[in-house]
C-alpha cells in the first residue's frame, strides 16, 4: 500500500536555527514527490516536484532533496514568516492521485 | 481575483441537510479534485476529474457527489451530511500532474 510518513509532527526553531523536515514514502514506483507549504486558513502552496532519486531542488531559504525511500526539507537560516505546515505527498506511476503525509507544523520563533 | 474559489467559507448544517460546496476556477485547467482534510490524516482524495465529461472516485467518495458544470467548475455534494463529515474541504486544480496543484482556500464544513 502506498503510504507517506512526515517527521515531526511540529518543530519549533528559534530564528536562524537551521534544521530538516522527514518524508518517509513507500510506493510501488516513484513518478513524483511533492512539497507542499500550508498557512492557517489556506489552502496547500506547491513548493517543489523532485522525479528521481539524488534530485535537489531550491527556492529561497528551502531546499528539498530526494532518496529511493524518503525526502528532507532543508530549511536555511529560518525566519518567523517560514512558520508553516509542510505536506509532503507522492504520486504512484501506476495513478493519478497524490498521496499526502499528515504533516509537519513548523513555527520559527524571533 | 484568486485562482480558485471555493463558496461557502464556512458552513454549518445540520444532520441529514443536502448541502452543496461550490469550487470555480480562472487558471483554464482541465483537471479538479476534491479533497478533505482532517486533524492528524491529511488530504484525502474525495473525486477527481481530468475532463468536464470524465469523473473518478478517489479513496473517500462514500456520501459525496460531484458535478463538472464546466471546465471551470465543479461542486461536491453532501446528499444527507453526517457529523463525521465535519471536516476542511478542499477544491484544487491541475494542468498537467507533475506540475503541482493549485488549491483553493478552502471551507469548514460543521455538521451538527
């Protein structure tokens, strides 16, 4: 069965502690990884797409990157405004459908 | 104007009530989905559609009904809502699947 973990549930950092965000996955084959950002009251913001293993990818301050069983979010550097839930969430070469983790709640404190 | 838009924000009915969550779109995408979302489970795939003429249940569709009206547009139905259909529901919308989702801002469906 196709599943998605995410570590931790919630982080807390204080401003400029860098830290890293788990996506454990289990799917039949990889067609596409996923990161997601969600503010309070919004919906889910598409960060990235990683396809295959050893792929890196960054915007600003964010820096995903991908292995055969699971994905990290690199944060830099943090500041308050990165406080967010990430998703992560796979999709199957066998389906269409995304797959999602729980989550994690990260708040970046000044 | 947003991308997507979901109408009402916010809902609260009651138990048995038919109720209707309406979810347009201003990207000119082919693709929508329905999803809910709940405390400690994620986004979980109620329907899908790839065209105004080709819908698919996702993983939760007991209880739920859609329409694609358009490409623009496409509802979710609750036809006899039920208190463990309180949830966050989310409208969102796609080009092409490895592009990401363009998600809508949601509504919080109460059902008491």
């Amino acid at each position: 069965e196709d599943q998605v973990t995410q570590s931790p549930e919630a982080l807390r950092l204080q401003e400029g502690e860098s830290s890293s965000l788990n996506c454990s996955y289990t799917v039949s084959g990889l067609r596409g990884l996923f990161w997601y950002r969600q503010d309070p009251g919004k919906g889910p913001e598409f960060l990235f797409t990683l396809y295959s293993a050893g792929e890196e990818k960054e915007k600003e301050r964010l820096k995903a990157t991908l292995t055969k069983k699971e994905s990290f979010l690199h944060i830099t550097a943090p500041k308050p405004e990165d406080s967010a839930t990430y998703l992560c969430a796979v999709q199957a070469d066998s389906s269409y459908k995304l797959i999602f983790g729980s989550g994690t709640r990260l708040l970046v404190r000044p | 104007d947003a991308d997507v838009t979901q109408t009402p924000r916010n809902r609260i009915t009651k138990t048995g009530k038919r109720i209707m969550l309406e979810c347009s779109q201003t990207k000119g995408h082919d693709r929508m989905y329905w999803y809910r979302q709940d405390p400690g489970l994620g986004l979980r795939l109620i329907y899908y559609s790839f065209d105004v003429k080709d819908i698919n249940k996702g993983e939760i569709s007991d209880g739920y009904s859609v329409s694609r009206q358009a490409q623009a547009k496409f509802s979710l139905s609750l036809e006899s809502a039920i208190p463990n259909q309180t949830a966050l529901y989310f409208c969102a919308t796609s080009d092409w699947d490895l592009n990401g989702y363009t998600f809508g801002s949601g509504t919080r469906l109460t059902v008491v």
